[in-house]
C-alpha cells in the first residue's frame, strides 16, 4: 500500500480519491475539524466500496464537531461545492453517489408530491 498524500485545494471540504486526500486549505484554521476530516477521509478505501457508503453514513469523526462543521461551512461559500454530485480533479471526474442520491431522491420527491397536488 503506497503513503496517502495530502492535497490541499480551494473550494469543496475534502474527498478521497485514490491515494490522495483532497482538503481545503482553510480548514487549517480549525485544527479539530481539520483532524477529524483528515481521519475520515483516511479511513476510506482507496476505491468505492460499499463500506465507504457506511462511513460517509456513520460519520463517527464529526460527531461533537457538528458546531464547527456547520460554522465552517457558512462561512466559507467555496466549501459548498462539496454538496455537488460531481466534480473534476486533477483532470479525473469524480461522481459522489451519496450527494446524486440525495439529489435523485428529491427529484423524484418533488414528481410524486407535484402529480398529486396538480
């Protein structure tokens, strides 16, 4: 198994993609957070395994940190790209099914609640 490397970028919150860890750089300035994500992101396989759904799921790392997420999220607007269902890194497109899930389930929500109402 190679050394994961640490990559620290602009926008999003941080992901996993092969052996690589994709932070943002201002998450430094919330050096729990920063910690707790780091640990997450380690704890993924280096492909997409169902036991990463389960540890998205389960976020052990976050919980007590809740605050500071939250806090870090608003008040960083470049963080929020994180809640898109798919991104380009590095000249590789990444698809996160959690986020295209819950998009998907809205959508399909919002049909089934609108042909009943209309």
């Amino acid at each position: 198994m190679s050394k994961i490397k640490v990559k620290y970028i602009n926008h999003g919150i941080a992901c996993r993609i092969g052996n690589k860890i994709f932070i943002n750089k201002l998450l430094t300035e919330y050096p729990l957070l920063y910690k707790s994500i780091l640990k997450h992101e380690n704890s993924h396989t280096s492909g997409f395994l169902f036991e990463d759904i389960i540890l998205d799921l389960e976020g052990r790392e976050l919980q007590g940190l809740k605050k500071e997420y939250y806090k870090f999220v608003i008040s960083n607007p470049s963080s929020w790209t994180e809640f898109l269902p798919f991104w380009w890194y590095e000249g590789k497109f990444v698809f996160n099914p959690m986020i295209s899930f819950i998009y998907l389930f809205s959508l399909l929500l919002g049909r089934f609640i609108t042909n009943r109402i209309f």
